[in-house]
C-alpha cells in the first residue's frame, strides 16, 4: 500500500509500479503458510533460529498495523477504516496444482470467491470516500498515506531488484511505530517477501517437479482434459473468451486436484517447497532471522494497540 519504485540494481532508470492510496486498499484473498509453533520471546535462545510467527499472530500484527494507519489518517484529516486481513476465508493460493478436492468440489478455480471480492472491492468504504473527495484532496490523501518525495528508504531483493518509499507517509509511520526501525523492515520485508516467489521458481524449475507433472497429464488426458502442465491448464482456461459453465468449471478443478494426489504431483511439489524453503531460509539466514525478530518483538506493542482500540471503540 505503500507508494514506492524499483529499477533493477544496474543503475538504469526507475519504473513506477505503484502508487496506491491507503484509503483505496483493495481487500484480497490469500492464506498464510506459515507454522503454528509454540510461544517463544521474540529472541531466540542461543543457536537456535526464531520462529516464525503464528497465523494469529500475523493477524494480530495486520490489525495493529491498520489501527495505527486509521490513526495516523485521522490525525493528517483523513478518514481510514481498518481493512480486514483476508475478508474471504475461504480464498486461497495453489502456486503448484489444485491439490484440495473438497476446495475445488465447492469453488471449482475460485472463480465464486472472485467475484466476492470484486464485489467487496466495490462497496468499499474507504475507496467510496476516497472517490467522492475533491481532487486536491484525493491528492493531499496519497500524500499522507504513501508520503511524499524524496523516496530514501531503500531495499533490495535477492535477485537486485530495488524498492523505494518514502518514510514520511503514514503507511511508513505505522510500519516504524510497529516493528521499530523503518529501514531495517523494509528491507527484511522486501526479501521475505521476494524468497517466497523465488522459493515457487525454482520449486516448478525442479527437473523433479517437470517429472512429476508427465503421470499427471497422463491422468488429465485419461479424463479427457489434454494438458501439459497445471500452469498451461490455467493458462487455456483463463484465455477463454467466455468463462467455463459452473459445473464444467468445478468438473475440471476435482480432476486436477484428483490427479495430483494419484500421480504423486501434490507431494511432489509439496517436498519440493519445503525443501527449497529450507534451503533459502539457510542462505538468505540474516535477512529470515531479522525479519522474524521484528514480527515477534512487534507482538507486544500489537496486543496493546490492539486493547486499547477495543476499550476504546
């Protein structure tokens, strides 16, 4: 939600990706995979690596974070309302193959979930306010919200990609007043967030993985759906002209889900994704550590933000 610019670390010239209000966040759909572990402090007993935050610690981390964005708002004269971390539980990510055949047996590809976003997108409160202010305030409120030039907080990921934002908008204040110093974050932020995209990479680059998805076209094919991989499935799938018939639609996602788990696909990619998590969490282990140290360090400050915005409300 921040504003921010990357350019690849060669010293060309920076391409804007995104200046994005806070006041117009789009709410989507996506599940956290990270391990429930059991309590712990927030600095890990001596050789032992911290560990990664619950899921309901991220949530709680999500909700602080958006109650100092709505304050922060307020107090520049803008309205915010917290957005939900995921508004639709039931959405969810198969970066590899649909492998749930009960998911897919109810929501096919997602696309029912799909339109229940776009439809929340649309009732919004926070994009409805932000359309109906005059322009010279929508402007004043991106500036409040993602800050303003010069862009001197810096970050880049493992394969030299840059990122830019500003510290002074209030997305940049909430982060710092949360996790401590702003830098250091974004930084770990933005290689936490880059390994999971390189950890999918090289997971479908396995030469194990392009063997195991041969028995699952087999099985594709046998149920007369030709397809040489899950991504070119959903590749054919999503060029169509016109959407896949309900029941079509959910027919094809329980063959796929099916056919991952009789052809070893889904097991597959599932050891592959630990394995490559492991492996990149070893090699990227200063910016992992970090990164997991500032979530559980955070988790008291969210627990009285969150207390007090409860008494409060």
């Amino acid at each position: 939600m921040a504003a921010f610019r990357r350019t690849r670390g060669t010293g060309g010239p920076f391409v804007t990706v995104g200046v994005v209000c806070v006041a117009l966040a789009a709410v989507a759909g996506g599940i956290h995979t990270f391990t429930d572990s059991p309590p712990s402090s927030a600095t890990a007993a001596a050789g032992h690596e911290p560990r990664e935050p619950s899921p309901q610690e991220l949530s709680l981390l999500h909700d602080a974070g958006q109650i100092l964005l709505r304050d922060c708002m307020q107090r520049r004269g803008f309205e915010y309302r917290p957005v939900e971390e995921n508004p639709v539980p039931e959405a969810r990510e198969f970066p590899y193959v649909l492998n749930d055949v009960a998911w897919a047996r109810k929501h096919g590809y997602g696309t029912d979930i799909q339109h229940e976003l776009s439809e929340l997108r649309k009732t919004d409160v926070n994009q409805r306010y932000f359309r109906g202010l005059p322009a010279t305030r929508r402007t004043a409120a991106l500036t409040a919200a993602n800050g303003s030039r010069p862009l001197t907080v810096t970050a880049r990921t493992p394969d030299g990609m840059v990122y830019q934002r500003s510290p002074k908008g209030c997305q940049s204040e909430a982060d710092a007043t949360l996790y401590g110093d702003l830098e250091t974050w974004f930084q770990a932020k933005v290689t936490a967030d880059a390994l999971t995209e390189l950890r999918r990479v090289r997971v479908t680059e396995d030469p194990r993985f392009a063997k195991a998805v041969k028995p699952w076209s087999a099985c594709m094919r046998a149920a007369g759906h030709p397809a040489t991989s899950p991504a070119d499935l959903r590749a054919a799938t999503g060029s169509r002209t016109s959407p896949l018939p309900r029941s079509q639609e959910i027919a094809l996602a329980v063959t796929e889900a099916r056919c991952a788990h009789t052809s070893g696909l889904a097991k597959t990619a599932r050891d592959l994704d630990l394995q490559y998590a492991h492996r990149l969490d070893r090699q990227y282990q200063s910016a992992v550590r970090t990164y997991r140290e500032l979530q559980l360090s955070a988790l008291s400050r969210a627990r009285d933000l969150t207390r007090k915005a409860g008494t409060s409300s």
